[in-house]
C-alpha cells in the first residue's frame, strides 16, 4: 500500500515532535471513508453471516493463523456446522484457520502476499479512523480499470494487488474518481506549456471509468486549496449492489470480532455491571430513605 501507508508512518513522529516539516511531507489525498454499521458488532447473525462468507471469499487467499475454527462457537456456531458447512479439506476442528497457498507463491502471482486478517482491524486503527470503516469502504471500492495488471483498482488503495472478489455479486458498476492534486508544471514559463497545462499549484482531475474500466472522459481543471480525493460509484444493478453493501458489513463486523473476540463478552460483562450499579443505587436510596424518616 503506498498512500495511506506513508501517511500512517508520518503521522506518528508528527505527533510527537508536534511539528511537521512545513510543505515537505504534505499528506497524500485519501477518501472520506463511510461508517460502517457498527450495531452488526455484537448481532450473532451478522456474525454468523459474515463467517460464511469469509470462509468462502477471502480464505482462500488470505489465512487466519490466530483464529482456531472451534472458536466459531463462540458467536453461535456448533461442531456440526463449523466441521460440515465450514472447514473444506482435511482441516480439523482444534486447527488454525490457515491456508493451503504459500506465501511465496502468493507473491508471485498477486506482486504481493495477502496479509493475515486475523486482525486486520486492529492493524488498520489509527488516530484519525476505526479499522472498521476502513476495511468496509476498502472492499466497496474496487472499480474496473483496464490499466493495471488485475483489472481492477481501488478508490481507497491505489493499484491494489487485490483483485474485486464481489464482482460476481455487485454486478457492472462505473466510477467516477475526483482528484485535486499538485500541478507538475506548476511555475513553469506559460510561453512553454502545451495546449490544456497550466502553472497552476493545483490541478483538478476527474475520470469517468465504464463498467469495463475503459476511461469514458478525463477533465482536468484548474484548482486551489488542497491534496483531496473523491470517488463516486453508479451501479448498474442497484439491488444486487446494495445486497453486496450488506454483506460486506457483516464480513467486516466478523473481521472485526476476531480482531478481539473478548470485545463481545465485555460488552455483556459491562451490560450487567450497569445494571447492578442502577439496582445498588435505587436500594442505597430506599435504606437513606428509611433511615432518615425516624430522624427528620
Ligand atoms: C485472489 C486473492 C484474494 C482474495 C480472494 C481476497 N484477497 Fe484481500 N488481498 C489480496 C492481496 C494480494 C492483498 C495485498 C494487496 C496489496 O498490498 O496491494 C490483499 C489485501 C487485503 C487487505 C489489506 C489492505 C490494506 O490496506 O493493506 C484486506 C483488508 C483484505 N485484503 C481483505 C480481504 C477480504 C475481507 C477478502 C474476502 C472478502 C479478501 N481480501 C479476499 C488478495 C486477495
């Protein structure tokens, strides 16, 4: 990953020597990133939901080396179904959810070996935004592109090696990438710049992908201010894309419970502690009631 990673390395020495070399190390543009639906976090449909389809759409290239498939049961899944619905191959109950590929394969055939996402939204957590939502507009953002070498690129990680693994289930969609970016030529003498460049710091470009990642319309305008990106999807089947936003909520609301499988249980520990507070208050109240009624 080359923008956001270089801007999450920059953002800590930042941080601490509270300044940042002044125009040097300007930050790359990133897209707003959507929330994702965190009230999936601790449903054990969506939990549930979004371990099938992990099992099915990412384990295959990506492993879990930290997750044990009997730890499935924890969100509601029995032996039954973990070993007859889950686990493909002569994996076995008690094992780590890993992978059969190995990474330098991987790496030959993507450029890059898929992480392990066993906490991947862990990982992905920083100052300015949750895992979560990260990984949630990562996966919602893929877009065709007939100029790099899967196909396909990506509004929040540019030239991903990752290829578009909901395509099937998103059906056709087009994209529309708005970039404010510094100008090359910007300074230069005008008298030398061709028809179209201009010595403007900023320039404005937007392109317009078809549904076959075939560039329908680049514009290029001027701009002030600063770095920023957007993007913008059209799907041409809005059903099946919504149906796909869906279940990559509950993908993520899966990544996110192994990442820390003990959040659930402090959630239902806190639940409770609440609720002793609320019944120790009111009986508190009751007895000082009581033992002040003599004395007044
Ligand atoms: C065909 C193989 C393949 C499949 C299937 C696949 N991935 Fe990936 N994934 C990759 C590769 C390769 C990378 C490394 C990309 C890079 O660094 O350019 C990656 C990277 C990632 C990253 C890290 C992005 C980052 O910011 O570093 C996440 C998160 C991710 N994949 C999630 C998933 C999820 C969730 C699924 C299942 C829905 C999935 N992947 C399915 C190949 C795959």
């Amino acid at each position: 990953m080359t923008r956001m990673r270089s801007v999450r390395s920059a953002a800590l020495p930042a941080m601490f020597f509270g300044l940042l070399a002044l125009g040097a190390n300007v930050p790359a543009a990133e897209v707003h990133l959507d929330r994702w639906p965190s009230e999936r976090a601790n449903d054990p449909a969506a939990l549930q939901h979004g371990a099938r389809l992990f099992v099915t759409n990412c384990l295959n290239c990506h492993s879990a080396r930290l997750m044990r498939w009997n730890k499935l049961e924890e969100i509601g899944l029995d032996a039954t179904q973990i070993k007859g619905q889950l686990i493909y191959g002569d994996q076995r109950i008690g094992d780590m959810m890993t992978i059969a590929m190995r990474s330098a394969d991987a790496t030959k055939w993507f450029g890059k070996a898929p992480p392990d996402l066993s906490t991947i939204i862990r990982a992905n957590s920083t100052v300015e935004h949750n895992g979560t939502d990260y990984v949630y507009t990562l996966l919602r953002s893929f877009y065709r592109d007939q100029s790099t070498s899967t196909g396909w690129n990506n509004a929040v990680f540019h030239n991903i090696a990752m290829p578009n693994v909901f395509w099937q289930m998103q059906g056709p969609r087009t994209a529309t990438i708005v970039r404010v970016e510094r100008n090359e030529h910007a300074g230069e003498n005008p008298a030398k710049l061709k028809p179209g460049q201009t010595a403007m710091p900023w320039v404005r470009v937007r392109s317009v992908y078809d549904a076959q990642g075939d560039v329908q319309s680049t514009e290029t305008g001027l701009s002030t201010g600063s770095e920023t990106k957007s993007a913008r999807f059209q799907a041409l089947d809005p059903v099946r894309a919504e149906a796909t936003d869906n279940d990559i909520a509950d993908i993520v609301a899966f990544l996110n419970w192994m990442s820390e499988p003990k959040k659930m249980e402090r959630f239902h520990v806190g639940f409770w502690a609440m609720g002793y507070l609320v019944v120790f208050f009111l009986i508190a109240r009751w007895l000082n009631n009581v033992f002040w009624r003599d004395v007044k």
